[in-house]
C-alpha cells in the first residue's frame, strides 16, 4: 500500500522553542507549514526550563554570550530579533513575568504559560501540528520528502529544529546531527554544556559529604570566569558559576575557583592586637563562607603557623582552588549540548545550508550555544524567526 501524500510549503522538524517560533513567522507570512514533533507533546524542554518556570530571555543578550566555532554567525540573527521583541509576545498574551538576577526573565506561574503562547500563535498562523512522528526517511528530489510512519510529507523547503543530545530521557536524539551528515555538512563535534562537575576519588572524599552547601565563588578556566553560585553535590560541584564554566572546559584540564571573592579573609592579622589563633582564623573564615565549608577548608588547609607568610599562603589557596574535574555529569544532566551543525555550513542571514538550498537548521542543533539565563531560548527564538523569515 502506498504512503498518503500531504504537501506543505515548509515542513519543520521538531516542535521545541526554535521549531515552533520559526513555524509562527512563516505562517505569520502565508507559508502552509507543517511541524513535525516526535514526542507526544510539544515544547518538553520549555517545561522544563528554569525549575518549570521557564527563562525565556535575557535583557542584556550579547553575541558575547556565546560559544561557536564563530563567534560572529550569531551577530546577525540576534540583531533582527531581539529580546524586547519576544517580550512584547508574552506582553500581547498577558503572561506574568519577572526580572532575576543579572538580566534573567521569568514566568511568575509556570512554563506552561509559553508553551500556550506559542502553540495559540501557531493556531493563529494556521501552523499544522503532527505529534508522535516518527520519521523513517528523507530523501530530496524535487524539494524535501518526509516518510513517517505510512505518511508522505512533501515540501520545498525543509527546517531543522530537533535540538542536540542533552536530556535523553526527555527524547534527545542525534537526528539533526545524522540527516546534516546525510547530506554532506560538517559537524562540529558535539559535547554536553552547563552542565555539572564530578570530583575525582580524593576530591569527592574531602568534600562531598558538604552536599548541599552554596557558596558565592568565581570559577575561572581557558581564560574564562564567572562569579555566581557553586553547589557541592553528591557527586561534585554544580551551581551556575560551576555550569557556566563547564562549557569552555575540556577534560583532563584544571579549573580554579576563588571562594572568596573580593575579600580578604585573614585581613585582621594585620591587627597587632588581633589574637593569632585557630580559632580566630576559623571565624574569619565563617564570616566568608559557609560554616560547614569554612571548618572543612580549615580541616584540610589549616596553616602549620600563623605567621605573616603562612597566612599570606592560606589566602592565596583560598582564592586559587585548584581542582580537575574527573567529568562531567554528560548530557542526561546538560542543559544544553555544545557544538553541533558547522556554522561554514549555513547562512548566517537565513540559516540555511550552502550546499544544499532548502534545508535550514536551527537553535540548538547548530554550534551556537549561550551562556545560563535565558540566551539559548533567545538564540531559539532569533534563529527560528531568521528561518522563518526566510522560507
């Protein structure tokens, strides 16, 4: 029995943050398009996002915020949709949201808030929606062809929206990857981001019993740093200084974290009337971190004297904390995947291929990534309205 035939304009595979915002714009602008999702339910990362309550953008989004083989491809397509203009979507739907730290925009209530802004404004465009497609083939003659189950989709133009490798359980998969690969497109090797550090055996041994304890720290590596939140796990460290900095990590390279930043804990020293005890310096160090971390590091650092240069020493080692990673938690616990789709591969303009015209690919299946808080769903939403711009 022969496969039953649809035809579309644009057939767009994946209905996350980039699939179903480069659905609204093409739709938007006549196009009849088709959005292809192979889970039964759009958007499962947006769910997600920011503990269930989604952040979806940042207020101060630069090309500085992200990582590509390329640092210029993403100038173009964060320039023609900005944050505000996404604000001005959730405004229009009457979303509540709220500003966090440094530039961070949140639902008030839920994720689910988003999620049901984007699936009415694909209503409103006529966006068709296939949930549970699976996708057995594709092949390209005169324009695209999509097999999925007993189903032919037919169109001219073909996007790319499938996401990377982070979160399986969640139904990531290599597709993007395969079908670039199918079609002749360099890959650039993809690897797991903001993502959590295991500590090696010694390591985990010193201080993973701390699990559970925060601490304002800078992490610094590849001439990288960041200055937020650390969290020790069960297992390592994590928190958003720590996740930040996993992204330019490479393993087996050391990272350094000061865990008193812009302070000076052993400053009253200096006081000749200031008693030179252990138990002074214990509670000079409690006042810059967390109790159970201070007496721990003391445990571990404590200066065999309390002369001038022991402590100008147990400082030094305070601000440079030296450790290598044993990994990372990998992509079941990656908010993102790093890498991907070459950016040589694709017009920085209208993300489609150069080699092969009418199949674009976009968010996070190319190798643009952003730093936390909020710039991958901004890059999501400025390459799917590049693409869609463009179909």
């Amino acid at each position: 029995m022969s496969a039953v035939s649809q035809r579309f304009d644009i057939i767009i595979v994946g209905g996350g943050a980039a699939g179903l915002m480069c659905a609204i714009e093409a739709g938007r602008r006549g196009r009849r398009v088709a959005v292809l999702e192979h889970s039964d339910r759009l958007g499962k990362k947006i769910l997600i996002s920011g503990g269930g309550r989604c952040n979806f953008t940042n207020l101060y989004c630069r090309p500085e915020n992200f990582i590509s083989a390329n640092p210029h491809f993403c100038k173009s397509a964060l320039a023609r949709y900005t944050p505000q203009e996404f604000i001005a979507l959730v405004e229009k739907h009457h979303i509540p949201y709220h500003e966090k730290t440094l530039g961070q925009l949140f639902c008030d209530r839920s994720a689910k808030d988003v999620l049901q802004m984007l699936q009415k404004e694909c209503e409103s465009a006529n966006v068709t929606i296939f949930l549970t497609s699976r996708i057995k083939k594709v092949e390209r003659a005169d324009g695209f062809t999509v097999l999925v189950n007993d189903h032919e989709f037919r169109s001219a133009k073909l996007v790319i929206a499938t996401g990377g490798l982070s979160i399986p359980k969640i139904g990531a998969t290599s597709f993007g990857y395969d079908l670039a690969r199918q079609f002749g497109l360099k890959i650039v090797d993809p690897y797991p981001a903001l993502v959590p550090f295991l500590l090696n055996k010694e390591d985990r041994a010193a201080y993973c019993d701390l699990s559970g304890v925060s601490a304002d720290v800078i992490a610094l590596c590849s001439g990288r740093h960041f200055h937020e939140k650390m969290l020790i796990t069960h297992r390592g460290l994590s928190g958003p200084a720590i996740l930040q900095i996993s992204s330019y990590w490479k393993p087996g390279a050391p990272i350094q974290i000061d865990l008193a930043p812009e302070r000076n804990v052993t400053i009253a020293f200096t006081d000749p009337n200031f008693p030179r005890t252990t138990n002074s310096l214990k509670a000079e160090m409690r006042k810059a971190l967390p109790a159970r971390l201070a007496d721990r590091w003391m445990e571990l650092h404590n200066p065999v004297s309390l002369t001038n240069a022991a402590l100008s020493e147990f400082e030094h080692q305070l601000h440079n904390w030296t450790i290598t990673p044993a990994g990372t938690e990998g992509f079941d616990k990656a908010e993102v995947t790093a890498g991907g789709i070459d950016t040589d591969e694709l017009s920085a303009r209208s993300m489609e291929s150069r080699k092969v015209p009418g199949l674009y690919f976009i968010g996070e299946v190319v190798d643009v990534t952003g730093h936390l808080g909020g710039f991958n769903f901004q890059w999501a939403w400025a390459s799917g309205a590049a693409a869609g711009r463009d179909v």
